[in-house]
C-alpha cells in the first residue's frame, strides 16, 4: 500500500537534516576555525538558519501530513519513524520564531564572548550577555512546560533526555551523594600509599596529536568520514556524514588531550556508525544526549581507563612521548586512576566526575524555575564545590563557573546526561562481560572488537528505532539500573 502522506513528510525532514548539516558545520568552524572578527556575522547567519528550519518545521503541509500518515499502513518501522518525526514537530511549533531568532544571537553573543572573559576570570562581563541567554531560556521553558503539563526545568530536560524528569534525577543523585564522598575518602586514603610517577614534559601538541590519531585509528575512527581539530572547549559536531571532532592541547599535561580524543572519539563512533538509509530522519539519528554519552564514557571510562587497554597503548605513548618509567602500563593505569578532587569536570578523574555534575544539575534547576538568578551562581557554585569536593573556588570565575560552554547558549538541562551517561556505560559493560568473560584479556591483547561489536548491534544501530527505556532494556535485559555504575566504581578503585 503506498504512504504519500509519510513519503511527504520524510522529504521535509529530509530537507531539514540538509539545513542541520550546514548549521552544523558552520558551528563547528565558529568554535574551531573562525576568525574572531567574523562573530557577529556567522551568528547572524545562524540566526537566519535557524529561522529556515523553523519555518520548515511550522509550515501547515507538514501538520497535515504528519495528522494523514498516521490514518496510512505503517509498518513498525515506520510508525517507530512517525513517533520521532512528530515529538521534533511538536517542540517546534510551541516555540514562535521570535524566540528561536533571539535565542541563537544571544547564544552566539553570550558563547563568543564567554572565551576571552573566562579567560579574563570576568564575571560581571559574562553576566552582562548571560542574563538574556536565562532569560530566553526561560521563556522556552514556561511554553513547553504550558504545553506538556512539566515544570520548566523538565521541560528542557525532555529536550535531551526525553522521559526522564527531575524527580527521577534528584532518586538517582540522591542515591550517589549518599555513597560518592565515602568512596572517595576510601580511595584516597587506600592511593595515599602507592608510588606514583610523573610525566616529565614537555610534550610538543605535534607528538600529543600523533598519538591521539593513532589511538582513533585504533578505536575505529573513520577519516574518510571526519577529522579531529581544536577548540576552547573540546566537542563532537559535524554529522553522521562529516563527523567533526576537537580537543584542547596543554605541553605541560598529555593526559587531558588523549583522553579528551578517547571521549570524543566515543560520540564519533556512534554517529558514523548511525544507519546510513535512515540518518536524515529522526528516527535514525543519536536516541539521546545521555545515550550519547554513553558512548563518548564507554570509550573513555570504561574502556579507556580500564588497565587493559592502557597496557595495550602504553607502546604507543612511548613511540609519541618519548621513553619514561611513567609510561610504563601499571604506572599509566595509575595515573588514569588517580582520584583528586580539582576544579575542572572536564579533567576530572572518573570517581569525582559525578559530584561535578549533580552541582551543576542542582543550579541550572533552580535558575531555570526561577528560584535563583544569574547573579546568585558564583556564592551557589562555591558553597557546593566545597561540600560535595572540599575545593575552594571562591573568586576563581574562570575554574569555577565560567568553565564550561553549555550555559553560554542556553543548554540548559544538558548536564544530567554526563552520569546519565556514565551509568548506562557501566550497565552494557556489566553485560559485556557477562556475555564475554575473557573481554580484558581480550583487550589487552588488541582485539577490541568485541566491544565495538555489542555497541553497534545493541546501540548504534538502533539510532532512536526505541525509546531510551526500551532500548536499554532490549541492550542489557534490564532498565537503567545504577547499582551497576557504583560496582563499577568500587571493583576498579577498590
């Protein structure tokens, strides 16, 4: 039976997966590429994008097409496709152009800006484009929330993470800040006794790259299909097609650079290895943000931190680096295991990693809901840096709040995702080795294939075929379960 009414609305997504890919890599080069001078014209042009596909996903055709498909023979495919097109469609029209115009400028302002001012540890200056970017945000918040019957910052959670609220979320961080400072007074206490040593820099970015593309080429990364540049704020943009990958390179510390290409190889992965046939469609694209960082924290964490694979690159690192007794595989599993609570998440070591997060969680929430203002973040920020880490932040804007890029354009709601992310990671390697006993052995010995195998017939190929609950539970025969995150923590540490 023919579907005319789906065939029109798979072009419209089609034509709008065409825009997104501009806009994608027009973003890349913004963060990577541009000229500072170009700022207010390439936000501009955004803006103008961004107005394009709103207006492809608002025009009255694709309403009534989508209303006609679902009267049509769907197979399950295809209705699974419908169910996607229409939860996009639907976030879409509850926003007027207005907002969406205003939202991107201000975001590129505010993220533009961010760069020199968090290195200039300016707060006041920040606030100045930052207040507009909350309040805009807010504004999107309050039509969702109307539309959905959430509150505001569950309304922009669905954005990323689609069925999880912040009720499930404060269960879940709940749990973890009951356990997490425990655990890592035990860590550290149990660390304080072994002999660490360390890399002796400098380590020239030519030789950290080198490294870092061999460790991609290992890991599967396609160069035919994207490249790895640098940025202020290492990322995974591009598309399926042309996956754009960045780090940040210091010559002093090797480590945040090789790891920072683990992780973001891990998001690049998945999108190269999304379905092909069906990419330009939103049932075919990544499932969710705390899926895709499942990928990025499979790679890193639980693979790439694990002792097995570091002993299978530590050559590499000596060929790259140079010979040092701190290259050896015990002693770089050491040190990718080192718990020290610090100031950056992005450097964090894996135990630490959640209190990062559950702190920003717990700020953008109330921001979003109105029960704090952009001015109330450095005092909030402090308070709970030192609760949740015992570090002291006080009027270190730059290592403090003004560290990462995610509030600069608005993103709020995003930040979950991260343990989100690390859980469902720690659950398909549970499965993993359940499935496959002898995986370390494995990996060590180079033969990764296993892992890449599982990830992509339980995940990647999947793209959003499921809902999250439903994909996790086909993956690994359970809902999302965090016992299996903290036996993770405790067998590697302890």
């Amino acid at each position: 039976m023919t579907t005319p009414a789906y065939q029109q609305a798979v072009a419209a997504f089609t034509r709008l997966y065409r825009y997104q890919h501009l806009a994608a890599i027009a973003g890349w080069d913004q963060a990577a590429m541009m000229p500072p001078g170009g700022n207010e014209a390439r936000g501009a042009a955004m803006a103008e994008l961004q107005l394009l596909m709103h207006g492809l996903l608002t025009a009255p055709a694709l309403q009534q097409a989508l209303q006609a498909a679902e009267q049509e023979s769907l197979s399950d495919a295809e209705q699974a496709s419908l169910r996607e097109m229409r939860r996009v469609w639907q976030s879409a029209n509850l926003l007027p152009a207005r907002l969406v115009e205003a939202k991107s400028l201000a975001g590129s302002r505010c993220e533009h800006a961010w760069r020199e001012q968090r290195k200039g540890n300016d707060w006041q200056g920040f606030l100045s484009n930052f207040r507009e970017v909350v309040q805009l945000a807010r504004e999107e918040a309050q039509l969702l929330a109307d539309a959905s019957g959430k509150s505001r910052y569950d309304a922009l959670l669905d954005k990323y993470e689609p069925g999880m609220s912040s009720a499930e979320l404060e269960r879940i961080f709940g749990d973890v800040k009951s356990w997490l400072p425990g655990l890592i007074r035990q860590v550290m206490d149990k660390q304080a006794g072994e002999t660490l040593i360390a890399a002796q820099g400098p380590f020239a970015v030519e030789q950290q790259r080198a490294l870092g593309v061999e460790i991609m080429g290992l890991l599967g990364f396609d160069f035919n299909a994207g490249r790895l540049d640098v940025s202020v704020h290492p990322f995974c943009g591009g598309v399926a097609e042309d996956v754009r990958i960045t780090t940040r390179y210091r010559d002093d510390d090797f480590m945040q650079s090789m790891m920072g290409i683990v992780h973001e190889t891990g998001h690049a992965r998945y999108e190269q290895r999304l379905p092909r046939a069906l990419v330009q469609l939103p049932v075919g694209q990544a499932r969710s943000m705390g899926i895709h960082e499942s990928q990025s924290l499979a790679f890193e964490m639980q693979l790439g931190r694990s002792p097995a694979f570091l002993s299978l690159i530590a050559p590499l690192v000596k060929k790259h680096l140079g010979e040092q007794d701190a290259f050896d595989a015990a002693n770089l599993a050491r040190m990718y295991s080192r718990v020290r609570p610090g100031y950056i998440r992005v450097d964090a070591d894996e135990l630490t990693y959640p209190a990062h997060v559950i702190l920003r969680f717990e700020i953008e929430r109330a921001l979003i809901e109105g029960d704090i203002e952009a001015e109330d973040i450095p005092a909030l920020w402090d308070e709970k840096m030192q609760a949740y880490l015992g570090v002291d932040t006080r009027g270190n804007y730059r290592d403090g709040c003004l560290q990462d890029i995610h509030w600069t354009d608005g993103s709020f709601g995003y930040f979950p995702s991260y343990t989100l992310g690390a859980m469902y990671a720690a659950q398909y390697f549970a499965t993993l080795r359940r499935q496959e006993p002898a995986l370390d052995a494995r990996i060590a010995a180079g033969e990764l294939a296993p892992v890449f195998d599982w990830l992509d017939a339980n995940i990647w190929s999947q793209a959003s075929r499921w809902e999250t609950g439903e994909l996790v539970r086909r993956a690994t025969g359970e809902a999302l379960n965090p016992a299996h995150f903290r036996a993770h923590l405790e067998a590697r540490y302890l």
